[in-house]
C-alpha cells in the first residue's frame, strides 16, 4: 500500500507540472507499454509491461520502478520460469527533476549469469556529442540526431531523439510517446538479447487493448455458448457439457461495468468404462449469475478455483491465487499473443493467461511450471472480440450471438445449446403460481413480475372449455380466480403474453 500511496502522490505532482517538464521521459506512471522485436511479424507475440510504483531517493531522484515478472529459465530449466525483479528494461527508471538525464537499472541475475548495469539517457544532449553511458559493460553513447519524425501505427508526428551506443546498439526516444526502441536490458532464456520496438502507444488501461470496456463489450440478449470437455488420462472424453449463457443486463458506474445472465448447461456422459460414469444425460436448473468488472484494475469478481479473472495482468504480471497453507499456483500474464481461433472466432490477438506451480523437480529452489495433463490450465479474453473469457481452463466458446449497433452477429451453430435456458417468447410471459392447489374453490395467482400489457389470463377445465377469461392490468402482481360454482376435478389456468407466448398450470378442485 505504501507505494500505492506513493504513486498517487508522484501522479498527482506530475499533474501539475508543465508539458515541458515531463517531455522525453522513456516511461511514465500510469500507461500501459507494449513492445516487439524489431523486425518480427505483425503477428509476434506482443510483450507488455507498466511502471509499478513510485518512490524518491533519500539523495532526492525520482524513480519509476516496473512490475516484476516471472521470467523463463535458461539451460535445462528451459520449461520453467522464477520471480525477477527485472522487466524488459530493468528494474527501474531514475532522474533528478529538472533535469533530462534518464538511468535505466537492472539488477543482477544470477540464473543468466548477469550482474547489474545501467544505462544514462540523455535526449536532450548537444546532437553530435558523447557521454559515458555504462559502466559495466563500459558502453560510449552519442546522440546521433534529434528531429521531427513520424513514427508508429496509427502514425504520429514528434520530436524523435537517437542515441547511437559504442556496441552498435540503438536507442530511440520520442519526446512525447517515450522509449520508441531499445535492446532489451536482461539476457534471455536462449540466444542474445533482441531489439524491441513499441508496438502500440503507450496508453492507459481504458485505452488500452486490456480496457475492460473492450475485453467485455456484450450487450442485453446476447448469447455465449461453451463445451467443457474435462481432460482424460485414457484417451477417450469421459463426458462433454454444454453450457448455454444469455446477458440479461449492462451497467456501467464510474468505476465498475456490471452484467447480470442467465446460464443454463447440459452433460453428456459417453460410458466409458475408465470413467466410472453410466452413458447418459443430465440438465442443470436455470442460474442467475452477475459478473462485476472494475474500470480501475480491470479485475472481475467472478471467482473460479483459481480465484478472481484478471484480464490486466501484463506479461509476466503474476498473483497468487490460493490460501498460503496449499500449493501456491501463480496466475500469470503473457501478454498479447496472435492466436488463429477456428471458424467465425477469426484470428484474433489473445490476452492469455497462465497457472504456474512450484517446480519439484529440480535441485534448484524458486523455479515453477505450468504442469501436465489435467493440472494445466490456461486462460484467454480477446479485445477484437469483445465477448470475455475465450477459453478457460478445459472450456471453451463455441457459439455466440450478438449485437453490435444495429447488426446482429452469429457464429456457429445453436443446435448443441437448443434444449437450454427458455425461448424469448417463454421469458415474455410472467412466471406464476398458484395457491392453494388443491382448492376448495378459491384460488389466488402471484406473478413473480409485473404483467405486462396485453397479458390475459383463461381458466379450462379438462375438456377444453373456457370457463373464465380476463385481461390483467400492466404491472398488475395478484389475480384472485374463483371455482366455488365448478364441479371438482382439473382444471387448467393458463397466462398469455401479448405475443401468443402461454404458461400453463393445471389446478385440482376438490369436492
């Protein structure tokens, strides 16, 4: 909480402080970046990371400190990954206020054989002149020019500085939109360290492609549907559920987006015999489900056996995700990831996830995995698409219907989903009961809604004919019914919508 507190202080004097002033910092607190390497296809995975924190020096320097992350292992370690405090760039951003010299830090890292090293920015230098840029290695850096450019898609126009390093490397800084590209300052996993160009303009969360308002984009009488097939060590699918969703509502606050659904699923056992279960079929009840999203974190409350979805943790952004006295499993970001989904779900960049567990396996402490078989799981949401959760764990969308403006999209098919949650019509008429059932004679009907116009009401009795009939009154919740001058037996109270759609409840009469 301390450098929460922080940071809103440091935003808050950045505020106030002239264009001028914050001109040609490499990052700035609040703003999502997002970087690829230079050279790679539109399609290479994007990496993405933020400042994470503020704090000054006892010596009075600013400094921005990026989240950390948990990076891949090299060597035989290949499969794993450990805690680190050094992003893309380092660990943290250092500056005197006033002044337009940047340090970028890296701490050192034993596991790629690194020690610590910083490299000093300087944009606004002498174009032409030189300085000492680091100190280990013992790097030379020259500002090679500084001039008014158009860079990025969409394209801009800026002041563009480039700062040309004694090792052949290229730094390039935009006075406005930051660290433009720069060789990325921590050894990867395999290979040299890459070049890495921004990819996207720094932007903050609602702007950026993890804007919940984005990543969630449904409206009203939408409707998702899913097939779960749970993982089998023997080969064949023990059962496959179809779960069928329908948005019933959309609200926005100042800081939240709410939806309310209806969900409905169906499992089909196919009798394996490694299974364990009969070959057979089996429909749940109708749930009313709510799903709150915040517009601050883009964090959701829907809560799953890995806790809370959190479509805005960046690449490598990890949490924990179970109580301290179990396994500790991280849920972890990989940033932006080209996915080719099957179908009308199109080819898409994915906002994936991942859970990773302590690794066991190696003489070495600190490192996880993402494990085998049915512990595996993984998530993804997708801002192009807009619909939430495209896959998670051993789930996946299959169907939907939306609208968006006036067009109404489908992809696939609704025939697996058919026989779930009630038809349009059958939701247009009130749902009621009727009590006491048996009767005496006297009967009273308690819609669970308000009538809506045009709802009428008819009493049959076992041969079809109407012994009574009325038009109910808009929002109108109780109808008393009289049977004292039938003769006992069935009868049939039937509520009609406007629309032709009917609900039906048949009432006994005793003598």
């Amino acid at each position: 909480m301390k450098n929460v507190y922080c940071l809103l202080a440091l935003w808050a004097t950045l505020a106030q402080l002239p264009l001028q002033a914050q001109s040609w910092k490499p990052f700035r607190a609040g703003l999502i970046y997002a970087y690829q390497p230079s050279g790679a296809s539109v399609t290479s995975d994007i990496y993405t990371f933020r400042v994470d924190s503020a704090y000054a020096t006892t010596a009075g320097d600013s400094v921005l400190a990026f989240n950390r992350v948990m990076r891949r292992a090299s060597g035989a370690g290949g499969g794993t990954f450990y805690k680190s405090r050094n992003n893309l760039f380092g660990t943290r951003l250092q500056w005197r206020p006033g002044t337009f010299e940047y340090q970028l830090f890296a701490e050192s890292d034993a596991r790629v054989s690194q020690g610590a090293t910083a490299l000093l920015l300087r944009p606004r230098a002498a174009v032409g002149s030189s300085w000492a840029a680091s100190q280990s290695p013992a790097l030379t850096a020259t500002l090679t020019s500084r001039s008014l450019q158009s860079f990025g898609s969409p394209a801009v126009t800026d002041s563009l500085a480039v700062i040309t390093l004694s090792n052949g490397q290229v730094v390039r800084m935009s006075r406005r939109y930051g660290l433009l590209s720069a060789t990325e300052m921590i050894k990867p996993y395999a290979g040299v360290p890459s070049e890495y160009v921004q990819a996207q303009q720094p932007a903050p969360l609602l702007q950026s492609a993890y804007s919940p308002l984005a990543v969630f984009d449904m409206q009203p009488e939408d409707e998702l549907g899913y097939v779960q097939e749970p993982f089998s060590y023997g080969g064949l699918a023990c059962s496959r559920t179809y779960i069928f969703r329908r948005i019933k509502t959309r609200r926005q606050t100042a800081d939240s987006l709410i939806y309310t659904y209806q969900e409905q699923s169906r499992t089909q056992s196919f009798g394996v015999p490694s299974c364990g279960s009969p070959a057979g079929s089996s429909t749940s009840a109708v749930q009313n489900g709510r799903l709150a999203i915040s517009l601050r974190t883009g964090q959701s409350g829907r809560v799953s056996y890995y806790g809370r979805t959190s479509p805005a943790l960046l690449s490598g952004e990890y949490e924990y995700r179970l109580p301290p006295n179990v396994i500790q499993p991280l849920y972890v970001g990989g940033g932006l990831v080209y996915s080719g989904q099957a179908g009308c779900l199109g080819s898409v960049r994915i906002l994936r996830y991942q859970v990773l567990y302590p690794y066991s396996y190696a003489s070495s402490p600190g490192l996880y995995w993402p494990a085998l078989d049915a512990l595996t799981w993984s998530q993804g949401f997708s801002s192009e698409l807009g619909l939430g959760a495209i896959y998670t764990g051993d789930t996946a969308l299959q169907y939907y219907r939306r609208t968006l403006g006036n067009t109404v999209t489908t992809c696939g098919t609704r025939s697996e989903f058919a026989t779930l949650l009630p038809t349009h019509a059958a939701q247009a008429t009130a749902v009621f009961q009727v009590f006491p059932n048996p009767t005496t004679g006297s009967l009273q009907l308690q819609l669970e809604a308000p009538a809506r116009p045009g709802t009428s009401l008819m009493v049959q009795d076992a041969l079809g004919r109407r012994i009574r009939s009325m038009t109910l009154s808009a929002g109108q919740t109780t109808v008393p019914v009289s049977l004292h001058n039938q003769p006992a037996g069935v009868y049939l109270v039937q509520l009609r919508a406007a629309d032709g759609s009917a609900r039906t409840v048949r009432v006994q009469k005793l003598p």
